[in-house]
C-alpha cells in the first residue's frame, strides 16, 4: 500500500504511555506522537493473519473506510491521524492505527454526571450529535453496526465523536452482511432473528442509546440471543404472528403474548409532549415499528 495508504510502520515515531483497552479487534494504548511535538494520541495495534495474495481484502476494506471518512473531517467522527503496518511474520501482519486521543467515552461520561443525571437541553445536544454522525455514515452508505457507550466518545467540551470502527462496512444492496453484529445490548430484533438488515441497526442502536441517557443504565439486558428479544418484547410488545418475518427459523409462539409497557415506566422522566409524540402503537412489523418510533424519538429530541 502507498500514498495515503498504510505506511510501513516504525514504531519509534510513537511512545506508548498506558493501555486503554482490549478488544477483539485489536488493543488501544495511549501514546505520545514523537514527530508532532509529543501529541498525546490513541494507538490501536492489529495482529492480521495474512494470506497468499498479501493483506486480506477485508483489512485492506477497513483502512479505505477509515480514510474515506477521515477526508471529510466530520465532527462527530473520531479522526484517523496515521496508519502503519509492519511484517510480523511470514503469516501475521501487524497493523497499527493512530487516532485523536479523547479521554472518556458515553458510558463514563453518564457514570460521571452527579444525580438525578444529564439534564433535557444536554440530552437533547448529544442526541443531535449522536445522529449526526450516524447521518453522515449512512449518507456514505456506512452501517457502523456497533454502536454503544463505548464505542462512542466525548471531549471535555462536551463534543461526541462516533469510534471504533472495527465492525463497519460500506453496505450494497446486493451485498451479504453478516448476522454476527452489534453488542448484544443494543442489537436489533432483526438482527437476532437473522433476518435481513440494513442502516436501521443503526438507528435501533441510537434509539436504546436514547433511553439509556435518560435512565442512566441500558434499556435491554439480555444474557442471550432469546433472552435478549423476550426483554425487548417485554418492554416494546409482541408483534403479531401476521407480522413476523416469515424468514427466520425462531417461530412466534416461543415468546409470550406481551403487551407494550408505558412510556412512563420506560422513561420516568420524560415531559407530557415527549410522551405523547413516543406513545406506541402495537400490531406493527418489527422494523416498521423501529423506524416509525425511532422518528417519533428523533422529533421529540430535537424539537423540545
């Protein structure tokens, strides 16, 4: 790779200070840019099996991706500074990205705000931002497909940034994506049922995320695949059986017939018109119902 590719990667350009996180696609440490003045930055390190024909497409995909967006500058997108890859092994590829280093992310900022926790004119500013940046992505034909807390940062001015884009994937209509997405918290019934999907995981992401910055913890706590769609159930209702997708092997009748909780025990806090914009209908197909509630939410958010 060349140009505004992958450069070969020397690690002395960057001194490692503490690690961050671990993950399953790759380990975060906090690092001092040597070459830009000492310039405190995110460094993610990714061992990649290598193949015969070199770097797997799949990698190769990713780093496109990211320097697609990093082209745009957006706001609310974590900026990519430097890629560098370096020959592990005669099998193993050592990629290393380098992104601006912000300090907390949406979890730790809501562990951190002081009871009763974020104020309506702040929700309101991060939901704004929030979508923002899932706008951009889908505009780009984008699916993030792993959006949570921790995927998410936020500056000490208060600006949010989408990161971790390790699951994205630029979405065809005729492309396959895989059912194996999104932390099981915030994963949409589609998703689950392995039927098909688009952008609107996404935005059920967004959604889970918007009641979590009320309620200060996260809407769907499920242990399991099934465990996961009969608290959903239980919180949003059972669709009709007319309304089951006839594509997934998981029949309607494993789950109860359940009726939607009220606004009020799902959202405590929210004001009359934020209820009355959210109120939810039942007998909807799944993703209708996502996409329908989701722009009652979006209203609500940014018209209060």
């Amino acid at each position: 790779m060349s140009g505004r590719g992958a450069k070969n990667c020397s690690d002395q350009n960057y001194e490692e200070i503490s690690l961050i996180g671990n993950g399953a696609y790759g380990t975060v440490y906090k690092a001092r840019d040597l070459k830009n003045d000492g310039q405190i930055v995110a460094m993610k390190r990714i061992r990649i099996q290598n193949t015969e024909e070199g770097m797997p497409m799949s990698a190769i995909r990713e780093i496109a991706l990211l320097k697609q967006l990093e082209n745009y500058e957006h706001p609310n997108i974590v900026r990519l500074l430097d890629v560098r890859h370096s020959q592990a092994t005669a099998s193993e590829i050592r990629l290393m990205l380098v992104f601006e280093y912000i300090d907390q992310d949406l979890s730790s900022y809501l562990e951190g705000c002081p009871s009763p926790g974020l104020g309506p004119d702040r929700i309101k500013d991060l939901m704004y931002q929030l979508l923002n940046g899932v706008d951009f992505l889908h505009a780009h034909r984008i699916v993030h497909r792993d959006l949570k807390p921790q995927n998410i940062l936020v500056t000490g001015q208060g600006q949010l940034k989408l990161a971790d884009f390790g699951l994205a994937r630029v979405y065809g209509f005729q492309m396959a994506l895989t059912s194996v997405v999104v932390t099981l918290w915030y994963r949409a019934p589609e998703v689950i049922l392995q039927a098909a999907y688009a952008t609107p995981v996404d935005i059920w992401s967004c959604g889970c995320i918007f009641v979590e910055l009320f309620n200060r913890r996260p809407l769907f706590c499920g242990d399991s695949d099934i465990n996961q769609l009969s608290k959903i159930f239980e919180v949003l209702g059972l669709p009709s059986k007319e309304d089951w997708p006839e594509s997934v092997t998981l029949p309607w009748n494993s789950f109860k017939p359940l009726a939607p909780q009220s606004l009020e025990q799902l959202i405590p806090e929210i004001d009359p018109d934020g209820k009355d914009l959210l109120e939810v209908r039942s007998n909807v197909a799944i993703i209708k119902f996502v996409l329908e509630t989701f722009v009652r939410i979006l209203f609500c958010v940014l018209s209060s």
